[in-house]
C-alpha cells in the first residue's frame, strides 16, 4: 500500500494520470447504521420480556417450603437424622441455604416442622360400622400410607429420635398419637355398638395393641400383604378385645 502511494506522488508531480486500482471487498467497512428510537425500544422491550420470565419461573415461598420437607424426608430415609445438615437439604431441595438458617435454628427444630409431612390423616379412611372390616382396612390404609421414603424416614427417626428428647416426644405427639388415637376410637365405637367389652379396652390392652402396630406397620421393612393383614388382626387383635 505505501509503495502505491509513493508511485501515485512521484507520477502526480510528472503530470501523468494514475489510476488506483479499486479495494477488495474484504476491506471495505460496511456503512455504520445509526441507532433509532424504534430499535432501542425494541431492545428494551424484549430485555423486559426475558426479565419478566425470569420472575415467573421463580418458585413461590409454598413451593419452597413443600420442596424443603420433601428434601428432609428423603435425607431421613437415606442418611438418618445424625448425618442430616441444612447444606444437604438446601442442595436437595434445589435452593440456597438462607432460607433455611432464616426459619430455623437447628436441624432439630427443622426435621419437628416437618414431622407433620410423615403423619397420617385418619380421617382418609372410611368406616364400614363392622370392627374386624375396620381393623383390616383400617390398617389396609396406614400401610398404603407409610410406604416407600416415608417408612424408611420413619425408622430412620424411631432408631434415632430416643437420643433427642425434644424430637422424639414431638414425634410420638405429631405423628403416633393421631394414628393411635384413631385405633382406640375406632374400638370404642365398636364396644358402643355391643360388638366388644368396654372392660377389655384396658390402657394395657391397648399398649399392646400399639406397639403391635409400630411393629408391624413401621418396623417391618417389606410392605405387608393383605393376607399378614388378616392374620394379624384374627389372631392377635380381635382375641385381644373380644372377650
């Protein structure tokens, strides 16, 4: 380029015509568009429809909140509650830690709050009026209920919870006291309708009857089928209370 130039001066001064030979394509700059109203709102328009999304698809303090008990259950069932942390959860609950150390102090206070995820709402059984119908189905119910993660946390918690008072009496409160006092209920009405002694409804007859249900519902670690369900209640329950 710069020998062009000196050979354009030197024949400019002798008086002769020069012709420069037209630049490549590749080195002409395009014409520079200038900015417009129009095309700077367009812009701003869509960098506030991207925002808008981004608010959207944000998860509310429910969905946040439901997310964070599923976690716990799922770290209980896998982990057990010594082993359990706020960064485990956070990280399984797909969120931030804040939350968490915003709302509770410990992982103790956190697994209480969610005790009532591992509870069963009796009310979701419908009874028949006849006692050994009701036990079967009655029973039928709570192991549909405590299945899968759900049974797990819950032994998970049983082997555990005896070394935290404050846990385990908020769990025998929350979570076994609605199921047990479901099960005496539903032996009173029978002993109301004159199918079973109200003086075999004893608190030891029921204490055992409890823990016959922790055993078998909770404890086992196989799903029971509705022939141990039957077993069970026509060879250990209703001989109890049927005088």
């Amino acid at each position: 380029m710069i020998g062009l130039i000196r050979l354009h001066l030197a024949k400019t001064l002798s008086g002769e015509t020069v012709d420069i030979p037209n630049r490549p394509a590749s080195m002409t700059r395009p014409p520079r568009e200038r900015p417009t109203y129009a095309g700077a709102m367009s812009n701003r328009n869509s960098a506030v429809q991207t925002t808008e999304r981004s608010v959207r698809t944000r998860r509310g303090a429910a969905e946040v909140e439901r997310a964070i008990a599923d976690a716990v259950v799922v770290e209980l069932a896998e982990v057990g509650f010594g082993r359990l942390t706020f960064d485990s959860v956070a990280e399984r609950a797909g969120t931030g830690k804040s939350p968490l150390y915003r709302r509770w102090a410990d992982t103790t206070a956190l697994v209480i709050d969610t005790l009532e995820t591992l509870g069963m709402d009796p009310a979701g059984y419908v009874r028949t009026g006849d006692l050994r119908k009701d036990l079967i189905g009655f029973t039928c119910y709570m192991t549909r209920t405590h299945q899968g993660v759900k049974a797990a946390a819950f032994r998970s918690l049983l082997g555990e919870a005896h070394r935290y008072p404050e846990l385990l009496a908020r769990f025998k409160s929350q979570v076994l006291a609605p199921l047990f006092d479901a099960l005496t209920e539903l032996l009173r009405d029978a002993a109301n309708r004159g199918e079973v002694s109200s003086k075999r409804l004893t608190p030891v007859v029921l204490e055992v009857l409890h823990a016959l249900i922790v055993e078998h519902l909770i404890l086992e670690t196989h799903d029971l089928t509705i022939k141990d369900i039957t077993e069970m209640i026509d060879q250990v329950l209703l001989p109890l209370v049927v005088a």
